[in-house]
C-alpha cells in the first residue's frame, strides 16, 4: 500500500530544523543605496564595484527587518533587477551570479523559499563560467522549487545539476525528494541510494532513504538493494 501525504509539511519532508529561526539582526551600511549604486555604476574597478553592489545588498536586507529577513515581492525583484543590470559589465557576469547565489542562500537562511527561488533562477540566466556555482545555482533553485512543492520543474533544474558534476550528492538527494512527490518512487529510491553512497553516508541522503524505504517496503527487493544493505 502506497502511502502519500496529500499536503506535505515540506519543512518535515526536507528535513529542516524547525528549532532554526529567521534573521533578526542586520548591519546597515553607512552611506545611502543611491551612493553605493552610483559608485557601483562608476568605477571601472570590478573589485570596487562588487563591494558597492554588497553594500546595497545589505541595504536592501536591512529592509526586511520586520519580516525576519524575508523580502517583499516588490523589495525582491528590485534587488534582482539592481544585479541583473550589471550584467552588461565585461568580465562581471561571475561576479553578478555569485550576488545571486548568495542571496538566494540568505533566503533560505531565511526561510524565505519562494524568492530563493527568484534569486537562484536569476542566478541560472546569467551566463558565467564558475562551474560550482552554476552546479550550486540549480542544485539550489531545485531544493527550493521542491520546498514550494513545484516539484516538475525542481525535477528539471535538478538533473541539468547532475549533468554538472554526477559525483556530488546534494542534487541526487533533491531529484529523489521531486521524483518521490510525482509518484516516481523507484527511480527516487535510487536518487536517495546514490546520494548516500557518493555522499559516504550523508544524514540527510540517509533519511531520505530510510524514509522511503519504510513507506514502500517493496522497493527493497530491487536489485540496487539486494546490492546494498542500507541500515
């Protein structure tokens, strides 16, 4: 007997902490957002121009103060719009996408999930070269897709990761989350096994795996389990 959650409490199912809380303490920088955009804009110094373009960052972040760090959709797509607009900069485009990356990581710390996902899919449409951020970028977009329960396109996201890099877990142990919650549970039970073995036996991997197996007993006749005893 198959057992599905019809409205999964996505927090319990991503195994995330639910004792973390949100952000609550910001440092504001000293000059105003127009200053730092303005010297953003001006210097040729890409170095200088990615400090400037931080500073706004926090700025922007010092805003959402009474939502525990979450942002507005208006705040969000502002920001987003601010970094894509420096991506016309020669030899700034990486710099541009690690802006992103770490602010759809702030997000997530957050608990901010559905504009992780609009800072990490801003992150995938700049084109740049560091290829553990592009891995990261998907990998991440697909965790928070999952968490939204868009489960279809975190599916997506997530196997253009693996194509990335195969020998690294975290996309593996996400495909496996999306694949399970659009009823694929064997090729999901394989996600979670390879994860957990790329991995060395990774917590979260491991309870994924468990997980699944106790849902649906009988995929442990396949014959990647008779292969590997998972305890």
């Amino acid at each position: 007997m198959k057992i599905k959650i019809e409205q999964p409490d996505m927090m319990a199912e991503l195994f995330i902490d639910k004792q973390q809380e949100g952000i609550t303490e910001f440092w504001i920088p000293p000059m105003s957002v127009e200053e730092y955009l303005n010297k953003a804009k001006i210097t040729s110094n890409l170095d200088e121009k990615r400090e400037a373009l931080e500073s706004v960052i926090l700025y922007y972040r010092s805003k959402t103060i009474a939502t525990s760090g979450c942002y507005t959709e208006n705040l969000c797509e502002e920001l987003v719009e601010i970094l894509k607009s420096f991506t016309s900069v020669p030899l700034f485009k990486d710099e541009v996408a690690g802006l992103l990356l770490g602010e759809g990581a702030y997000c997530e710390q957050a608990r901010d999930y559905k504009n992780g996902v609009i800072f990490y899919s801003a992150c995938v449409a700049v084109s740049f070269e560091d290829k553990q951020n592009k891995y990261f970028s998907l990998n991440n977009l697909g965790f928070c897709l999952n968490f939204v329960r868009r489960f279809d396109e975190a599916e997506k996201v997530l196997r253009q990761a693996i194509a990335f890099d195969p020998e690294r877990y975290n996309a593996l142990k996400n495909l496996g989350v999306s694949l399970e919650w659009q009823g694929q549970y064997e090729e999901a039970a394989e996600c979670y096994l390879k994860a957990y073995n790329v991995s060395g036996g990774e917590p979260r991997s491991h309870l994924h795996l468990k997980r699944i197996l106790d849902r649906y007993p009988t995929l442990k006749k396949m014959p990647c389990f008779q292969e590997n005893r998972v305890e």
